[in-house]
C-alpha cells in the first residue's frame, strides 16, 4: 500500500510542478499547452495520460473560450488543472477495494489554481 501511496504523491508532485511553472510564465494558452509535455516529463508518463484544463468564469459561470472577455464590472476569473493518470502493479497479487480487473490500479495525480 505505501509504494502505491508513494506513486501516487509523485503524480501530485508532478501535478504541483507543472503548476508552478505556469505561475512563472505569461498567463496565455500557449503556456498552458506546454504543461502537458512538463507533467508528462515529470511523472514518467505519456502526454495521453495528462490532461490539461483552464478556464474563464464570468460572475462565477465558466464560459467556452478561455479568452472570453466579461465585460466592463462582471467579475471574472481564470482557472487551471492538472490531472496526470498512471496505472500502478502492486508488488504481491492481493487486492483491495478499488482494483481494475486486473488486478491493477489507476492513480490521479492533480492540481490545480486560480491564475488571474
């Protein structure tokens, strides 16, 4: 159970250093698009396996596009998460609650924060 639980917080770490290098940069989409490869890097996963998301939400409505301007006095805000997925093999064949059928199980590193 800790080497799942080990696995499962260097996703997390991942998650959180991905974020932090979208603090560091300009708060664009095309920031956002590389966090996919950063995460990816990181965690020792595919980029299939790491979803980026961001978003804008006017008077606390999330809208279509990321760049959608509010308008003069609507309060706005934009959001950003990361969720990186890794399937872990228990060392021994025992299973607990929450095991694929194959015995394996799917671990969710994620992070997220308010950008702006």
């Amino acid at each position: 159970i800790s080497r799942g639980y080990s696995t499962k917080l260097q996703l997390e770490q991942a998650a959180q250093r991905s974020i932090e290098k979208a603090m560091q940069g300009d708060k664009k989409e095309s920031l956002y698009d590389t966090l996919k490869e950063e995460g990816a890097q990181t965690a020792g996963v595919a980029e299939s396996a790491v979803d980026v998301d961001y978003w804008v939400e006017c008077n606390g409505v999330a809208q279509a596009q990321y760049g959608t301007d509010c308008g003069t006095g609507v309060p706005y805000a934009r959001y950003l998460s990361i969720d990186i997925t890794k399937t872990y093999t228990p060392m021994f064949s025992t299973r607990f609650a929450g095991a694929n059928a194959d015995g394996t199980y799917t671990l969710h590193g994620r992070a997220g924060i308010r950008v702006q």
